[in-house]
C-alpha cells in the first residue's frame, strides 16, 4: 500500500495532503513566522475588542454595530482557520495536513468567506437606509431587531449550506499523487486539480456560488453605495455630508480591499489556478483583511472611541 493511503471498498482514499505553504522560500521561514504570529495576535486582539466593546456598551447596540460584531465573529473564524496550521508547519518545518483537517479547513473557510461577503451587502443595505431614508423613524421601523436577527442568521445558515454543499461535493472526489496542495491552505482550486475523479459538478457548483456570492453581492453593494453617494451629494451643509461619508467610508475601503482579494483567488478557472497569485490573495482575505477590519472600523469612529473609554479606562487617557 502506498504511504499516505488508505484502502476501502477497492477505492484509494488520501489520508493526508502536503501544504506546499512558503516552502519555496525556505530563508523566509522565520520571517514569516513572526510577521503571521503578530498578524494573528493582532487579529484575534482586534476582532474579540469589537465584538466585546458592542455587546456591552448600550450606545452601540445599533443595526451596523451589530452587523460589525457579526463580521468580526467571521474574521475570527477565519483567521482561526487558517493561521495556527500555518504557524505549526512553519514553526516545526512539516507541512501535512489530514483528509479530516484539509476538509474541516475547507469548510470553515468557505463558510466564514461566503459570510462574509453577504454580510458587507447586508451592511450596505443598512447604511443605504440610514442614509437615504430621511426619517429617523422609518430607518429604525425598517431596521428592527428582529429584522437584524433575521438577517444575519439567514447569513449564517446560507453559508453553511453552501459550504457543507461545496465540502461534501469535495469529499466524494478521489485524489491521485503526488498529493502536494500548491497553497498554504486547502481550498477549491488547488484541491480540484489533484482529484482522479470528475470535477465537472464541483466546478459548476464553484461557478454559480461564484455568481452569487461574488458578482451578485457585490453588484448589490455598488447600487447602494451609487444611491448613497447620490444622496450625500443632495446635502446642502459640508458638514452634513461629511458625517454622512463618515458613517459608510470604512465599509466601503473594508468592500474594496476584501473585494480585490477574493476576485484574484477565485474569479477565474480551475485550469489557470495561478499558486503566487492564489498565495498573495490567500494572504489578503484570510490574514490582512480580518487584521485591519477592526482597525479599519475603530480607527474614525468617535463611538467606539467613547465606548473603548469607558469599557477600558486607560483607552480614555
């Protein structure tokens, strides 16, 4: 029996697969060692601030507050995803990871990932309301609780079907040797190319959640952000419109930077999967973006500051 294999019911199943990871650049080990642990330090610091400082500051407990909580509960499942596999391979020099694992991996990832970019159309719907709506009362009639809760648990459970669809569908392939995963992490792409068996139904399946997910959503997001802007314009004070800028310019460079990333990654065909450029966007969306997401969110917003400050004292001085 070949190593790394396992045999059941005359089919060779992969017992594990080798992340080929940064080991092309073998001087860079430490480097990078270094600059992903203080990335995940910073990320995991950052996000459960965010999600601490909304849920117990009641001049927080607002539609795109709570929004915000839910993207950093994302980023924290994403990053905790992806990151300690990579400290460890590159920490210890071993670059293997399991069937289960690679599998569990995959569908954290694209769960926290399709999440993802529902929720930032689910946020952009919410500063579209807040904004061109005119009444204060409508915006809150419009966004209640219930119809917060409601949004992002259909965010929540969309996604998990979607990705317990895309990790079954990845499950039920064979994969032959040599059994090196180009990548840092296990996803779609890479993993396509190394199966035995037909892809045609996991490459249609990628195809239209691609749709869906990527250009659907983010379609949304640019009618909002084309009404939103449509209306700043239409205020008359300069005040006024840079408050209203203010409340959506942070998701806004958070949809662009996240946007960039994931198109790089995905928006193109298993046959062209390019693994630097996959590697440079795989850094992008699962480390950088979760990192400055909450520094991106805090960094203007006079409310978290004031939220911080009385959470944490020293904050305040």
């Amino acid at each position: 029996m070949e190593p790394g294999r396992t045999t059941k019911s005359n089919q060779s199943l992969v017992a594990e697969f080798v992340l080929q990871g940064f080991s092309e650049h073998p001087s860079l080990r430490l480097p990078l060692l270094g600059c992903f642990l203080v990335l995940y330090v910073v990320a995991l610091t950052g996000n459960t601030v965010i999600i601490t400082v909304v849920g117990f500051s009641a001049g927080l407990h607002s539609p795109m507050y709570f929004f915000l909580s839910n993207l950093a509960t994302m980023d924290i499942i994403c990053t905790s995803t992806i990151l300690p596999k990579v400290l460890a391979g590159l920490a210890a020099g071993q670059h293997t990871i399991s069937y289960v694992g690679c599998m569990a991996q995959l569908f954290f990832l694209i769960w926290s990932g399709s999440s993802e970019l529902l929720l930032l159309s689910v946020m952009a719907f919410d500063r579209y309301v807040a904004i061109c709506v005119y009444s204060p009362l409508h915006y809150s009639t419009i966004m209640s609780s219930r119809m917060c809760a409601t949004l992002a648990g259909g965010v929540w459970v969309t996604c998990a079907l979607n990705s317990s669809i895309h990790t079954s569908l990845m499950a039920r392939l064979n994969f032959c040797r040599p059994r090196v995963i180009e990548h840092f992490f296990c996803e779609i792409p890479p993993l396509l190319l190394l199966s035995c068996s037909p892809t045609r139904v996991n490459s249609i399946m990628t195809l239209l959640a691609d749709g869906f997910y990527g250009f659907t959503n983010f379609m949304l997001t640019l009618a909002s952000y084309v009404c939103i802007v449509a209306s700043i314009l239409c205020i008359r004070s300069r005040e006024g419109k840079l408050r209203a800028f203010t409340t959506c310019s942070s998701h806004l460079i958070v949809v662009s930077v996240y946007y960039s990333a994931v198109s790089c990654a995905y928006i193109s065909p298993a046959s062209s999967y390019n693994p630097e450029r996959s590697k440079v966007a795989g850094v992008m969306y699962t480390v950088l973006s979760p990192t400055l997401n909450p520094l991106i969110y805090s960094l203007r917003n006079k409310d978290v500051h004031c939220a911080l400050g009385k959470l944490l004292p020293f904050c305040g001085r």
